[in-house]
C-alpha cells in the first residue's frame, strides 16, 4: 500500500462507523480477487444484525417485494387459485370477478402453454410457473387450456390486473347464534375484510364469535388494533410499546366497536404470533373473552422498517410490545443464538408442555392479573391460554403423515374432484345437505393406498390403517368442500372434529 493510501486511511477518525468503511473500501480495492460490492455490503449488515435479536433482518428488493405482498392486500397477475398435478397446472378456482374468470377460464381447466411456452410435462417449478404468470397490471399473456370434453386445444388472452389477497380464511355460522372467523395473517385488508364477515354473520343472526388464530403469524400492528378495536370498550388500552430509544406508545380503543357485546372465544396455538398476539392479549387482559388453545409463539419485538437505495430493507427491533396487563409478549431469547430460539416449538413438544398441561409451571414472578375480574395470567412470553386444549399426537398416525408428506392425499383428491366435477355439483346444490350427507368413496380411499403401496407407504398393520381411515376420510370430505365451494366450507367440515373448536363452544354454553 503506497504511504499517501496508508495516510488517507490512518487520518485520525476511529469511530466504529469509519472502520466499516476502511474494510469494505480496502477489501474493494485490495483484494487479490474480484468482489461484487453489493453482497459484501449486504453480507456486512446481515453479520450485525445476527448478533442482535431473531427478528432483525435485512431482505433484498426481491425479499422485500415477496414479504409484503401476502399483507398488501393484492398481487397482480391472471387471477386463479391452481395445483400442480402431474406436472400440469390444474384450476381450481377462478378469483370470483378477476382476469381468468372473465375470459372464460373454469375450474377443472389445465393451462399447458403460458405464451407459446409449453409450461406442463416439463417439470416447470411452481415459483417458475407463478413469475411467468404474474406480471404488471394491463399486460396480457396468452394461455392455451386443456379443457375435459373439447378435443382441441383453447386460447385465451388474459389482461393481468390486481389481484385480491384475502386474509381472512373463513367465516360462517358454526352453530345456531354463534360465528366463526379465521385470520390469517394481519394485513392491509383485514380489518374491512372482518368487518364484512360480521355484518354476514350478523345477517344470520349471529350473537357470539369464535375467532380463530390458529397458525396466525401475524402482520401489521394497525390491523391488529383494529380488529381489537371492535371489541372493546373506550380507552380500553389494547397495546403499548417501548425500548430503549422509544418512548411508550400506548394504543386505546376508541370507543366506536362494532361488537361490544356478545360473548368471544380466541383460539390460539404454538404458532399464533406477533399481530395475532397483541388481539389475543387485548381481549384476555381486559376480560372480554377467553382464549382457548395452547400457548402463542412469543414474537413481540417491534421492527421499524428502513429502506435502502437500492430498494433493500432492514427490519431493526427498536422496542418490546405489552399486554395491556403489563406482559411481554416476547420469549427470552440470547443475543446471537438463533438456533434454539428456532428450535423453541420443538422444544415445547419435548418438554411436554403441548401434550400435557402438568409440565406447564409458572414462577410466582411471572404472575399478572386481567384488569376487570383480577383473573390470574402468567408473562413470560406468549400468551397463555385460559382453557389448555392439549395437542393430540395420535390424531395422524406415520401412515397418514407420510402419505400426505409425499402429496398423495392431495393429488388423488385432486384427481377425483377432477374426474367428478361436474357430477359432484349437480349432485351437491347445497352444501349443508352435502355437510351431512356426502360419504368419501371406497374408490377414492383405494386409490390413496394403491398410490402409497406403490411409492413403498404402508401401515405397519391393520391396526394402524384402521386408525388412519377416519381422520383421512374427514380430510377428503373437507378438501373435497373446499374444491367445490370455497375455504369456509373446508374448516366447516373439519371444525366439527377439532376439539379446540369443540371446546370454544362448549365455553359459550356455559358463560
């Protein structure tokens, strides 16, 4: 290095910031081989945010666009719920309204060329699939469809548009009075998309709610306060956040809820997170509902996003989010070590403490109570439910775990539902006379094992494929609903078994 390189470096400033800069300056410079600039910087953020917390992260511009757009309500493209069978894209449904629908594509359609380009039988992955689908609104691409019953092939010309992302996977009445919603994540549309489902069930008389945030992994802290806005009373506070450099920020119902009455069951599980638990702590502190289930995941570090130039991002943790109680919502965690903070749900099942509700124990330090009737809830990251439902580990048998590990449960049904579409809807007009009535086919249990003994699954013995059958016809049953109507109908016919569910309305009875 020459002494006038050596003088510009050793020029009096030892700030850490300056260092930073001489390394990545020198190794750009200097180094014996060629670097691309851009990952070593990019690598230098990732290496200091790994010694901070499990949530602080840097996404690039593909990350950043890939993140956002199951919570910004749209994407654009051609508009249609698809699986890959046999190396084929088959429709399930047309998006009600959008681009496919409008041209005249239907479900049980297979797409086979996107543009002149031959997408089945080449064993296309189905990322590669979607990114030649999807494009920017008002540009068009041309699909050529395989369709049962027309010999030759059909061509239609899709303009892409907006697409809805819907965040909301369920809503119908479970039982005379009494709702049931399931959110998936918090996103740009939830908040309007659960005022609508209420207004539904309302129409249908529903006085009690079942809110389901099972597998929830949360989102935006604004739809999060707006959904428990509905709920609460005025100045009922909802959530407050603080850190070092943060003041508390506290986040209060306005008193303008649409259902303020009415009794509420949460459900909640080992991977209900972060939005998910800031609506299910609100409701448990201020005793306006009972949560059912097991405990949540513990995500509740608070991130500010920072873009970059470049379109990249860092998601910095700059604060703890609070239960209205005074509860942090996170799970201790050490700086740096992310592998046993992600190992933490495997933990909890070894432990015990999601089978069996007398491994679970609580320091005295750890006690809190709710704000109007003084019930006793337990801190320490996550939030624990009122009414423990264990998790059943008998409920698949390895049989049924690696049959639909390996897809065979959902190809074969999406083969039958295929081959019987038709059939299947001029026999079924109403889905509550399907609810009680259908039965899965003999057939189509035969052509699930006949599947598996041909990839080498077998049950160990007539025991085992004995237990596997009923929970596996219960499956079909609701994949089958979900094929031929919607999601809504997929969870009404698998609620009727889930004793989370069981237990949620066995509550609202006894309240």
């Amino acid at each position: 290095m020459s002494a006038q390189a050596q003088f510009r470096i050793n020029n009096g400033d030892d700030s850490p910031l300056r260092k930073l800069n001489i390394a990545e300056i020198s190794i750009n410079n200097l180094y014996v081989d060629s670097v691309d600039e851009d990952k070593l910087v990019a690598d230098a953020i990732r290496g200091m945010l790994d010694k901070l917390d499990p949530h602080s992260s840097y996404m690039t511009p593909k990350e950043v666009k890939e993140a956002n757009e199951p919570l910004s309500g749209n994407f654009e493209g051609i508009g249609v719920q698809f699986n890959i069978i046999e190396d084929t894209l088959l429709v399930i449904q047309p998006v009600t309204n959008g681009p496919s629908e409008k041209v005249g594509i239907i479900a049980g359609d297979r797409i086979v060329t996107v543009n002149d380009t031959a997408i089945a039988g080449v064993k296309m992955s189905k990322e590669e699939i979607m990114k030649r689908l999807r494009g920017p609104k008002g540009t068009k691409v041309v699909l050529g469809v395989v369709r049962q019953g027309i010999k030759d092939r059909l061509t239609f010309t899709v303009v892409r548009d907006k697409i809805p992302v819907k965040s909301v996977d369920a809503i119908y009445m479970i039982r005379p009075q009494i709702g049931y919603i399931r959110i998936g994540n918090f996103g740009a549309t939830t908040h309007q998309e659960f005022l609508e489902g209420l207004k539904t069930l309302r129409d249908q008389g529903m006085q009690h709610l079942i809110l389901d945030l099972q597998e929830n992994g949360g989102g935006y802290l604004k739809a999060a306060v707006d959904i428990a806005n509905e709920f609460l009373y005025r100045d009922d506070l909802i959530v407050y956040t603080e850190g070092r450099k943060v003041p508390r920020t506290e986040y209060k119902a306005d008193g303008g809820g649409v259902f303020q009455e009415g009794k509420i069951v949460v459900l909640v599980d080992s991977y209900t997170a972060s939005a998910a638990e800031i609506v299910t702590g609100a409701i448990q502190d201020q005793d306006r509902g009972i949560v059912v289930g097991r405990r949540t995941f513990g995500k509740g570090l608070v991130q500010r996003p920072l873009d970059l130039p470049d379109g990249s991002m860092i998601r910095l943790t700059i604060a703890h989010y609070y239960t209205p109680s005074g509860r942090c919502i996170q799970k201790p965690y050490k700086k740096g070590e992310k592998t046993d903070y992600a190992m933490d749900v495997i933990n909890r099942l070894k432990s015990g403490e999601l089978t069996n509700a007398d491994s679970i124990h609580f320091a005295d330090s750890l006690k809190y109570e709710t704000l109007r009737q003084h019930r006793t809830v337990y801190g320490g990251g996550g939030i624990m439910p009122d009414e423990y439902i264990p998790l059943d580990t008998t409920l698949y048998t390895n049989f049924h775990r690696e049959l639909a590990a390996k897809s065979i449960v959902l190809q074969q049904n999406l083969r039958y539902v295929d081959n019987h579409r038709k059939k299947l809807k001029k026999e079924w007009t109403s889905f509550d006379n399907f609810k009680q009535h259908f039965k899965v086919p003999q057939t189509l249990i035969d052509a699930i094992l006949k599947e598996g003994e041909k990839q080498n699954i077998k049950p160990k013995n007539d025991a085992e494929l004995q237990k596997t059958l009923p929970y596996l016809r219960l499956q079909l049953k609701a994949l089958i609903a979900r094929d031929i109507w919607d999601m809504s109908e997929y969870f009404s016919v698998f609620n009727e078994e889930n004793e989370m569910v069981k237990r949620a309305l066995q509550v609202i009875e006894k309240q």
